[in-house]
C-alpha cells in the first residue's frame, strides 16, 4: 500500500515553500514511498519506555553574562543582500492593498 | 628526494622551524601540484594563490625572527566549501549560495589561521553536505584518485580528493552521518570526526545542528592529532561546545596498544559487508591482536535501525535550518517575484537541487502535524536506544573496530536510487547519533585498487585512545598505502 499520495508530496511542497512540476511530483511519490517504508521498521520496536534523546549533550541552561558585544556593522550585514536601500532588507509587497 | 607537496603537515612545520624549507617554497610545490593534478581530480572549488603565498611569507617571517609561527606553521590547508570565510566564497556547493561573501571567519578558520596554516583555498562538496559521493555539488564533479571513473565519497569528497592527490598538506570537512569518514576511507587517507561538541560550529553553514561536527582529513594520524590540537576547545559563539579541558592529542600515539580492549560488532559484520572490506579489516584487527590489544566481540543490537533514525533527524533539522535561505538576506533570489510568497518559493525551488529538496521535503513531512509523533519523536526514542547500546558496548571495550563503509569507491551514477545511497552510511551514522568520536585509517587496497578503511569509535571525549588504537595500527600495518595513480581503470 502506498503510504504518500501526489496530494500529500503537494501540501508538504507547500509548507517547504517548494514549486514542484508535475514529473518531480510523481518522481518525489516514488521516492518518498519507498524512503517513509523504510522508516517504518522503527515502528518494530517498543520505546513506550524510553525517554526521546533530545540533545547530543548533556548540557542545559548555557548561560553569558548579559554584556553588550560587537556585532556585525550594518554594510556587512547588508553586503549579501539581493536589495536594500544601505538601512533595511527590501522584499516585494507583503500585505495584498484592498481594491479601492 | 620527496617533493614538498608528499609530505605531512608536522613534517612540512618542523622543516620550516628548522629553516630547511620556506613555507613559501612550500606553498610553490602545493600550488605546482594543484596544477598538475587538479584537472584530473577536480576537487578544488577556489584556489587562494596570492593570498596563500602572503601568509607564507608572514610565517618566513616570523621564523626570520625567532618567533614561533605556530604548530601548523607553513602547512598548507584545503578547506571544504561549507566553512565560511571571509577570503572567496563559500557556497556550500548550492547555486543557493553562488557567490555568497561570509562576513566572518568560522572558529575553526580562526585557530587554524592563529596555528600558522595556510589556507589553499577550497574545496568540493555535495551540496549542503547532504550525500555519500559528492554528486550532488551544483559546482562539478570531483574525482577519486586512485580511480578516476569512481566517486570520492562524501560529502567531504573534495577534502579527501585534494588529501589523497597530495593537493594539500590536510584538509578540514564536516561530518554530520559520516562526511568525514567515508571518504577518507574510499580515497585512502585519515579522516576524525570530533565528539559533538569538541570543536566549534561557529561559521559550520547548518546541515543538522544536533549532528554537525567539523573534523580533519589527513595524511597520518599524528597530523590529525596536531590538527585536532588547533581546532577543538569551547568557543563563547557555540553553546553546544563544550566546557572541557583539550588534552594533546600527540600525547596518546604511544604506539602502544597492550590492555586495550576492542570491541567488534557483530552487527557491522554481516552480508552488508563486502567480502574485501570484511578481509582487510579482519586483518587490521589481527595487527591491533598482535600489538597486544585485548579483543572481544560486543552488540550493538540497533545498529540496523541506525539509518531510518538518521534519515528522520537530520532531514527534520535540515528541513530548519535551510528554511533561512529565503533570498532576503543572502544568497540567490528570483528577481521577478509579483509578492513575497511567490519570491521565496521561486528563489528555493530553483536554488536548492534535487537531493536538497527531497531532503526538505522529507524533514517537513516527518514534522508536519499528524506525523511528529509517528516519525520524529519515534526516531529520537530509537536514538536513545542506540546510544544505550554503545554505553553498555563501551562497559566491556575501550573502543569499537570495524569497517568505515561497506563498499570501497563505486562508479558515477552507481547509487542512483536515494535509499541505497543512504545505505553507504550504514556504519559511520551511529557515532553521530550517540554523540562519539571517530577516527577512519586506512587499512589497505582490494583487488581493484580502491583503498579500504578501518573504523575505530570511542567513548564520548576519548579521542586520545582512538587516535592511539589507529596509530599504533598504521606504525604496524605492515604495508605501503602507496600513492594514488590518478588514472582512470578504463586507460590503465
């Protein structure tokens, strides 16, 4: 049985902010398939006993000292932007203006 | 006599102290080689001629005065293109990233650069660090020398390239499921991934933070000790670095390795194993056996879930930590967008390639409402349990010996389907997962010419006894790795 479906590779495309043509799609139903049924042989075991491993390290609660610092100036923040105006980040419109 | 560009970096330091050498004249030897040799290999992305020659002259210099350069002064250093640097670009091999200036030096640039290293350029990798053979660069395709019809391995395939065709006294890669390791092991050279945590991710571009660590390549182990020297200790811009004290790790090759006790796996000795990968890593084993190492046989016994629990994690953080390259700050963005969403999905669909995307798209669903459960927090639970199996493996061993990869180099285009490539890192995943260092020494060369790696895992900070375990194998192997012919099988 198929567990992924053109309409699951599409939401999912979705959420990534990914833009798939039609052979990716099918291509990406195969593959993800095959990859998601592969990932089900977790589902052999029984962990409703083990705590998830979240961390790599058993380091909590990092903490600095609250001290301003240096950081990046402004033209080198700004010098890998596609566009800006030497202040800000400049992007198409984000808000749709309502029809007058 | 042998040419500059053959020799380590602790050999090529001391001759520049001793005044037998400039680096400078050093530096001419690699820049010579790279000529020579880098047409055939291809594992150079950038090539800092001028710059590198100017440090030279800055260690000449210091030599000229009596000052002490540094550890790794006058050694010449390839580095893969996901560090960022000030100097060139750093691209992470994505069209993404074509062009992008870093605006600071990662740690691990920084202590290289304070060692007295100097900086070759940099070097080929699959894009995001995201695959086994180093097909997936959007740049070109680096070749492995001992055969040039077969893949470097990966993703640090353009590190181990440029360490094996003797384009660089070492190199420096990451390894996130096995970056490091494979392809030193399938290009013939020593390869260490660092415990997470023992050296910095400041300036590593994120693949999957929870796994990332950077790490030489080398030619002997005893460079990986002096290089380990330079790049690990906390660091105040990482968090996840962690607060210990950093032995010298030239210390540990004592050569000696009686009372050790090796584990051997019986989980990475099954059919996965090739038949000439399994014989050249027995005979490791007998040598270590021989030297006066203790060795007993241990389990492992979630190894064969090791790669499902991978492929769930890091493709969930990557699926994160990629979502910044969004064309605002940084990077390529689709020019001719009418509103934001439609700029962000042109810039990321035609950005990111293929592998990158399936990746994406992976981590997104295994987060996506309705799945977190079934395979996120799943895959985190198994984690814990693979860890739990090396802690209790580690109660009866000081470290774990077996093959790094299953096969040696395969050809291009061999491993097209995406599972069986995510198959190649079926032994080197593990010690991601538990957090462990590794270290891959070379252990010979089949019938076909392809190098062979031994694999040799440690507790967690215990660096020092696997370097130990591999020097002593490499003083005592008994043969010469030789040199790579770089030809292709088809003309030999």
């Amino acid at each position: 049985m198929s567990k992924i479906t053109l309409q699951d590779v599409e939401y999912v495309a979705g959420l990534a902010q990914l833009e798939l043509d039609q052979a990716a799609k099918e291509r990406l139903v195969h593959e993800m398939d095959e990859i998601l049924a592969y990932m089900d042989k977790l589902n052999a075991l029984d962990t409703s006993w083990v705590e998830p491993m979240m961390h790599a390290l058993d380091l909590t609660n990092v903490f600095r000292g609250d001290e301003v610092g240096d950081s990046l100036p402004r033209e080198a923040a700004l010098a890998n932007a596609p566009l800006h105006d030497g202040e800000y980040f400049l992007v198409p419109k984000i808000l749709e203006t309502e029809e007058p | 006599m042998t040419p500059w560009y053959q020799k380590t970096a602790w050999e090529t330091r001391r001759a520049v102290v001793a005044g037998d050498i400039t680096a400078a004249a050093v530096v001419e030897s690699y820049l010579g080689r790279i000529r020579e040799a880098d047409g055939k290999v291809d594992a150079y992305t950038q090539v800092w001629q001028d710059s590198a020659l100017a440090q030279a002259a800055e260690v000449d210099a210091a030599v000229q005065r009596g000052d002490d350069p540094g550890p790794l002064a006058g050694a010449p250093v390839s580095l893969k293109e996901v560090l960022c640097t000030q100097q060139g670009h750093t691209t992470c091999g994505s069209r993404i990233l074509n062009g992008f200036r870093s605006p600071y030096d990662a740690t691990a640039v920084q202590r290289l650069a304070n060692a007295g290293a100097i900086f070759l350029g940099k070097v080929n990798m699959d894009e995001f660090a995201m695959g086994s053979s180093t097909e997936n660069s959007s740049i070109k395709r680096t070749r492995n020398p001992w055969n040039l019809d077969c893949v470097p391995g990966g993703s640090s395939g353009g590190s181990a390239a440029s360490v094996a065709a003797d384009e660089c006294a070492f190199s420096i890669g990451s390894d996130t499921g096995g970056s490091i390791r494979q392809p030193a092991a399938l290009c013939g050279c020593v390869g260490v991934k660092p415990t997470y945590g023992r050296v910095s991710r400041y300036g590593l571009v994120a693949f999957a933070s929870s796994l990332d660590q950077i790490g030489p390549l080398t030619k002997d182990v005893r460079d990986a000790a002096v290089v380990l020297n330079a790049l690990c200790g906390q660091d105040p811009h990482d968090a996840t670095s962690a607060p210990l004290p950093v032995p010298d790790f030239t210390k540990a090759l004592t050569g000696d390795v009686r009372g050790l006790r090796l584990g051997l796996p019986r989980e990475f000795f099954t059919e996965d194993l090739g038949p000439e990968m399994r014989q050249r890593v027995e005979l490791a084993v007998d040598v270590l056996r021989a030297q006066g190492a203790e060795v007993v046989e241990v389990s492992l016994p979630h190894t064969g879930y090791g790669v499902a629990v991978y492929y769930i994690i890091a493709t969930a953080e990557a699926s994160a930590n990629l979502a910044r390259f969004d064309g605002v700050r940084y990077g390529y963005r689709y020019k001719d967008a009418r509103n934001i969403r439609e700029m962000y999905v042109r810039t990321k669909s035609e950005g990111f390639g293929q592998e990158v995307q399936r990746r994406i798209l992976l981590g997104t669903y295994v987060l996506s409402s309705g799945y977190y459960d079934a395979y996120y927090l799943k895959a985190q639970k198994v984690r814990a349990l693979i860890k739990r199996d090396f802690d209790q493996a580690f109660e009866h061993c000081d470290a774990i010996v077996g093959p790094t990869s299953p096969t040696p180099a395969f050809a291009f285009g061999a491993k097209s389907d995406p599972l069986e490539m995510y198959l190649s890192d079926i032994y080197t995943i593990s010690a991601n997962l538990a957090a462990l260092p590794g270290v891959s020494v070379p252990c010979g060369v089949t019938e076909a010419g392809l190098p062979a790696g031994l694999q040799i895992l440690g507790r967690p900070f215990e660096e020092e006894t696997v370097l130990r375990i591999a020097h002593c194998y490499e003083q005592h192997r008994g043969f010469d790795m030789g040199k790579p012919a770089l030809k292709s099988h088809a003309r030999q």
